[in-house]
C-alpha cells in the first residue's frame, strides 16, 4: 500500500510523516464533509507534484476530496461543474489567495498574485484600468509583439541550409532571457510545509531569494530611470503609470506587481507556443488548414496583426484546442475560504484551501465532445466560425484569473501566425513527435528538435 520511489521517501515517512495531520474535524452541524485523502499512500516524488497526482485522486475519490497539506486543509474539486459554484457562484467566499509561507517571505504580501483585500483590489484596478491603454483600442503592445516575432522569425532563418533543425529556442528567446523558476518544485513545497525548520537550515530557498532579489534589483533601476525622464504626457508602459497620482502605489508594490505581469504574460505564452508547434508537427493537414487560412486573409505581404482575428476562425481554434487539451496550469491557485461556505453540498470551513482541478474542466466528458482528442473542431460551429465554450478555463476563471490572459493570447496569435506565415514545420526525420511533459507548477513539453523549412 506505502510506495517510495526515492530514499528521501523514507525519511519524508518517518521525519516528516508526524508533521502533517490526517484527521478530517467534522462539527455535527456542518453537514457533509469531503471525503479525506491519506497523502502517505503516494511516493514523495507524487506527494512534491498535487497538481499531477489530482487527476488520479478525483478518479478514485470523486470530485471533491479534502487533505491535510502541511499546515495547511486542503479541498481539491474537479469538474466544470463544481469548479464553476466554487470560482463565479461562491467567488467571493474563495476571493482570497493562501499565500505560502515563502512567497510571503520573499514578496512580503505585495503584487498582484500574493496580495489580499483592500490592496489587493485596489492593484488589480489599477492594472486592469492602464493595461487597456497598451491593449485593448491601441497599438502600443501590438507593435512590440510584431517587432518581437521579427526577431523570432530572424532566429530561424540564421541556421544555415533551407532545412533547418532547431532546438527548444522559444523559451529564451521570446522571454529574452531565463525567469528565476526551477523544473524541480520540491524544495519550495517543502519550505511551505516546514517554514519553522527551513528559516534555520541553508538549502535551495535561499537561491530562491537570491534569483527574486536579481528580478526585483532589475526592475527597480529601470524604474529610477524612468523616475527621471518621466513625461506625465507620455505614458510609454506599465510602470510609467504608476505615478498617476490616483493609483497610490509605493516602489515595493510597483516592482512585484509588474514581475507578476512579466511571469504571468510570457510563461503560459512560451509554454503554450512550444505546445502548439508540436502539434502542427504532429499534424501536417491541420498545419496546413492553419496557413491556407493565413495566405487568404493575410498574405505574404504584411505582418499578422491583431484585427485579423475576426477573420480566421480556425487557427483560433487550433490554438483554443491546444491551449484546453495541454491544460498547462493543472492546478488553480490556491484560494483561501474567508468564511463558511457549501459547495456541491459539502461544507467548507473558514480558513480551509481551495485548489480547483483546472484539467478536469478542460477534460470533462460531460462538456466536451472528444475530451481527450486534439479537435479543432470544439470551437467551429456547423457554420465554420469561431465559438466560445463556457468551459474553457485555462487561465482561470472569475475576478482572480490571470490578469496576464489577454497580453497571451495577443502573443500567442502574432507570434503563431507569423511563423505559420513564414515557415512550414515537421519532425527531424526519423523522430517520433512526444508529448511528455515537464515541470510540476506549469507543465511544458520536454526538449525537442523541430525541422523549419521557408515557405
């Protein structure tokens, strides 16, 4: 029944093991209760990934389940159904996020993503409020995406020959640069369960500290230069805006709530890029559909541009498809209930965790036709044109989704279609296309090697 994969799984079971609680408190008032997951039964490879080892626990408990993670009870639902009671019917119940004891370390309760109340709705306005006026009716953002997927574009055709094998460039050149993450989530989550011993013992958080005071030092000087040439009638970007006297924000809030815009908008873009590109290498007709569309409504004289949208139906479904069935963010955010709630009947106790299984609702049968087929077709009606579907949740849903979801689908269609636009893509010859995944937080496709020929 107990499986350890790892030796350090013998120490989590007899160190670690006494730490955690498994005893589900159930008043006689409260009504139902989730059913509660033993976590020992797992190996602690599977206990360092919940947002992995979800999947399996709704097929064997059902749609909701209860844990004691850490410190920390903790409700897992899944399911577009409940997922959607928990995040829009009880939104407010579960606006909160839980932030782990690290990252309250390291951003001290600033920012868009570890912030609450009052500061945090007041960021959140303020951000939405500016971005529009780089997105949404304005060219600002736009035009910086194009330049980008000039660059791009320009990095492929630097390989020498008409056919060329590219490795697994996207990451670093689009977000021009790496982001302080690890493919290895362990030691964040086991500071998160043991803040108590890890403040005392040196180890792999404190490169965490290290890499986040280097992203902040960074931002913080662009910041003063701007201080200095600041035009209050030239708004050039984001940080600019912050000194609109009406926003009220300090430097400290300024520097993590715009880190929080630059992970959120280019780690689901990058990922999902690299998603979509294996499966035009996986399949050349549905490639091929994607640039007749591209040659009739574009062109090869002009750059894609955002307006183009409304015109091409099925390469906005080929990326919604791949955007549902890689489900690259498993696991919802972890929210905080701020007061005694139900959902889907079963009581939920103030102060209890909240993780809503994002890839149960991008998979749920009861939604999806071909759940776990790759099918443009989910977002085309009979007609050809472009559908929305209620459960799609990629990014979340309700007034704590990502706030970076719309600078990644303006990326996401400019950098896709101009490469469609440019290049025909397929496999090395002789390699198989794989779908294995990596990371814990964010799942991405491993490494792989593409063949680019120009159009």
């Amino acid at each position: 029944m107990y499986s350890f994969h790892h030796p350090v799984g013998l120490v989590f079971f007899f160190v670690l093991k006494p730490c955690l609680s498994f005893v589900t408190h159930q008043s006689r008032d409260s009504g139902r209760v989730p059913t509660h997951f033993h976590i020992y039964r797992y190996s602690l490879p599977a206990w360092c990934c919940l947002g992995l080892i979800s999947l399996q626990l709704a097929a064997e408990f059902g749609n909701i389940f209860s844990v004691h993670w850490g410190r920390d009870k903790v409700v897992v639902v899944s399911g577009y159904k409940l997922a959607k009671e928990a995040l829009v019917t009880q939104g407010d119940c579960f606006l909160d996020r839980n932030i782990s004891p690290l990252f309250d370390k390291v951003f001290k309760g600033n920012g868009l993503s570890t912030s609450n109340g009052y500061k945090w709705r007041r960021q959140r306005h303020f951000s939405i409020n500016h971005l529009k006026n780089f997105g949404e009716g304005k060219r600002t953002l736009e035009l910086h995406i194009q330049l980008e997927s000039n660059f791009l574009c320009q990095a492929f055709q630097q390989e020498e020959g008409t056919s060329r094998c590219v490795c697994s460039l996207l990451c670093p050149l689009l977000k021009q640069g790496r982001r302080g993450g690890y493919a290895d989530d362990r030691p964040r989550m086991l500071y998160d369960a043991l803040p108590w011993l890890f403040q005392y013992l040196s180890g792999p958080h404190e490169i965490i500290y290290s890499n986040y005071g280097m992203l902040t030092s960074f931002l913080k000087r662009q910041i003063e230069k701007h201080k200095r040439d600041w035009d209050p009638f030239n708004h050039r970007d984001f940080i600019d805006k912050k000194n609109d006297a009406e926003a009220g924000f300090n430097i400290e809030n300024l520097v993590i709530c715009t880190l929080d815009l630059f992970e959120a908008g280019t780690e689901t873009m990058t990922t999902t890029l690299r998603w979509l590109l294996l499966y035009m290498m996986k399949y050349p007709e549905i490639q091929e559909k994607v640039q007749e569309e591209i040659d009739r409504v574009i062109g090869q004289s002009r750059q894609p541009c955002l307006s183009d949208r409304a015109n091409m139906p099925y390469t906005e479904a080929v990326i919604h498809e791949t955007q549902r069935l890689r489900s690259i963010l498993p696991l919802n955010v972890p929210r905080l209930c701020n007061k005694d709630t139900y959902v889907g009947g079963y009581f939920i106790p103030q102060g209890t965790t909240l993780l809503v299984n994002l890839s149960s609702v991008l998979h749920d049968w009861t939604m999806w036709e071909t759940p776990h087929r790759f099918n443009p077709q989910h977002f085309l009606d009979e007609n050809g044109c472009f559908r929305k579907r209620e459960a799609f949740y990629p990014f979340s849903v309700g007034r704590r989704m990502c706030l970076g979801e719309q600078l990644a689908r303006m990326e996401l269609f400019l950098f896709f279609t101009a490469l469609l636009q440019r290049f025909s893509i397929s496999p090395v010859p002789g390699q198989e296309v794989s779908f294995d995944t990596q990371g814990n937080v964010i799942l991405g496709p491993k490494p792989f090697h593409i063949c680019v020929k120009d159009r």
